[in-house]
C-alpha cells in the first residue's frame, strides 16, 4: 500500500500529526520501535496549552477520566538555599507517558491509521518530488510524504547523519516513579551542582522525578536503594524529599547525549516534527506541550502539500517560518536559564531575584511556554478546574 504519510515514531507529536491526518481523510502509517504500552523518560509535565490539542484529538474527556494530576503552583529551591515560590500561569497536568501515549496511539488506530509497534526503521530514502520508502524490521513501505517524530535522540539520526549528532553532548538524563512524600498541586524543580532535578504528581499518586546533569555526575556514589548521584543530595530540600521516598519503578530509565542544539525542521526531506525538530530544556517544564503544537503547526503545510496547493519547496519554507515564529525565542531562553541553572552560584543569584522580585520569576515562566486558547467545549472546563 501507498501511503500518503508516513510518520516514524508513536509518540506525542507523531501520534498527534497521524490522528489530524486522518481525520482529513489521509492514508496513513504510524511506525514505533516499541512495544505499546511503555514508559518513557519524560518530566510528565503539561503545560495549560494542550487542553485545546486534547479536545482536538478526541482525548480530554479520557485524560479527565483517568486521573491526571491538576498543578497550580511552582516552588523552585537551590543547593545555596535560595528559593522561590509563585502560582503558574494556569493549571497544568501531571500525567504519565505510559497512559498518555497509549491514549494516543489507540485514537489513532481508531481512526484506521496503520499503526505499528515493536517496528524498528533502519532507513529513509527519497524525496518529496518522488516519494519515499521507509525500510523496517517488518519489510518495506512507501509515502508520499515522511514525518520524523522519533524524539530526543535515535539511532536514525546517526545513520541519516544529521548535523547535531556530530557534536557530543554531555548531557545526560534520568527518570523513575516514587512514593513516600506528597507535594500536592506543585511543581517542583531543584538545582544542584551540574544538574537539576523536577518532582511532580502524576494520575497514580505517585511522584515522577526527572533529573538531567553533567556526565561527570554519573561517576559520583550513588544511593544504593534510589539510584540517585550523590549530587543531588547537595540541594538540601532534594535531599529531604530523597530520605522519604521510595522507589517504584523497577528501574531507572536513562539518556545520555540529550542534545539542546539547533536541528533542521527538514533533514533530507523528511519532515521533522516533536522533539526531532527540537528540544527545549527540561528545566521550562514545556516539552511536551511542544511535541503536540509542532505537529498542529505542521499537518495544515502538509496537507496543502499532499492536495498539491503548494510546491515542496514553498511547504518547506512556510513550515520553517512558522515553526520559528512559534518557538524559536523559547528555545533560546531555556537554553539560557539551563545554563545558568546547573551552576549553583548563578541558580542561586537567578532564584534569589525571582524571589525578591516575584514579577521577574512569574514573566519567565510565562515566556517559555505557549499560551492556553479558549475552546468550545463545556468538559474542557472541567477537565482543568
């Protein structure tokens, strides 16, 4: 069969651009190398703006249902005791990948989308002019038109040689599941020698701690139970909430080389969406909200595309643009509050500002997310309150 899309990888943003497109009546194969359902490293934080791309996908009443965890407040320490607390925006969303993805990848298949797990791709040939044909441990298939949605890091981008895996990267992340404290409507991040850590509640009661650093943090003792640096014990609060806890997760999920560089939104042709197109720092909270938009944000350029109301190189360039406008300046801004946030004077002089003047901290957190639109759609309101 033909495809009209092809999207490579079942997550956030390529889930969400297979269900848009299909619902306009498109002919599409949703590719992931695992095995449905699975966790996955992530802050399982969301920022108030995907209500709307919940609503559209046909999943907010089942995100409601299930549970997801209503965050209202931040609260921001540092391993120099400085700290600072203010109310978000507005209400976000604790809720885990494992249910979330799940939620996704079934409304897609619902929505007769070829949906294929435990299908690893090995290789993209092709081109917009001529097609492509995606080469799978299931054989291979052949599109029209290819979305690369296969996040942080993959070894596809390796073996597409793209640009900014030719430039190592330190970084380096980890996440697991915990009980043992209750931090509520709250979430939390906190600096310590070359990393920083965020603690939130997800639709389970459990705790999802999230944490990235500097590889040289990886060679320190760890705890023999959590599996935690001994780093993060330096930010006394961290600390605290460690010598509560328990894990709950089996084991520990890691990354390394977590990338914030600059990637192309066109690699070859394929168009890439999501995290392939570029990552926020952990540290805005505002990941997976991003995932989602730049999958709204692209599936309208590729639909006039696939209709042929636009040539290859005007889809090109219209989607660049509007992927920049869209979050480019967030982009940077992370960058630079990561920066200065994994490194315990400048957190400690950043966060000692923010609490003295309370207008600074709550104009950062607005500038690095997207703004929350108003939906038609009375459960919305509900599902947020």
């Amino acid at each position: 069969m033909n495809y009209d899309a092809i999207a490579i990888g079942a997550g956030l943003s390529g889930c969400s651009a297979a269900i848009q497109l299909a619902k306009l009546g498109y002919r599409v194969l949703l590719l992931e190398q695992s095995h449905y359902p699975m966790h996955k490293l992530c802050g399982e934080f969301l920022s108030i703006e995907v209500t709307e791309a919940f609503a559209n996908l046909g999943i907010l009443e089942q995100v409601h249902r299930i549970g997801a965890q209503p965050i209202h407040r931040a609260y921001l320490t540092t391993s120099g005791g400085a700290s600072f607390r203010c109310p978000l925006p507005s209400t976000a969303l604790g809720l885990s990948r494992y249910q979330l993805d799940l939620m996704l990848f079934e409304r897609a298949q619902g929505l007769n989308v070829t949906c294929l797990d435990n299908t690893k791709v090995t290789g993209v040939t092709g081109n917009l002019a001529e097609g492509f044909t995606v080469s799978t441990s299931k054989g291979e298939f052949s599109g029209r038109l290819v979305l690369g949605a296969f996040g942080k890091r993959s070894s596809l981008d390796r073996s597409l040689n793209r640009k900014f895996m030719q430039k190592r990267s330190p970084w380096i992340a980890y996440k697991g599941h915990f009980t043992g404290v209750d931090i509520g409507d709250v979430i939390e991040l906190h600096s310590f020698p070359n990393g920083y850590c965020g603690l939130s509640q997800i639709e389970t009661g459990e705790i999802n701690v999230c944490w990235i650093a500097h590889e040289r943090v990886m060679k320190e003792p760890t705890h023999p139970e959590l599996g935690i640096a001994s780093s993060l014990a330096q930010n006394p609060i961290l600390a605290d909430r460690f010598r509560h806890m328990q894990r709950t997760s089996p084991s520990l999920q890691g990354l390394s080389q977590i990338s914030f560089a600059r990637k192309e939104n066109f690699h070859n042709d394929i168009c890439m969406i999501g995290d392939t197109a570029g990552m926020i720092t952990p540290l805005c909270g505002d990941g997976m909200a991003m995932a989602l938009r730049s999958a709204e944000i692209a599936v309208p350029f590729v639909s006039q595309f696939l209709e042929d109301k636009i040539s290859a190189i005007a889809f090109k360039q219209q989607y660049v643009i509007a992927w920049q406008r869209e979050f480019q300046t967030r982009l940077q801004l992370g960058r630079m509050m990561h920066n200065c946030f994994v490194q315990p004077s400048l957190a400690n002089i950043g966060v000692g500002l923010c609490q003295m003047v309370p207008t600074l901290g709550n104009w950062i957190i607005g500038a690095t997310r997207g703004k929350p639109q108003l939906i038609n759609n009375e459960f919305a309101s509900n599902a947020i309150s």
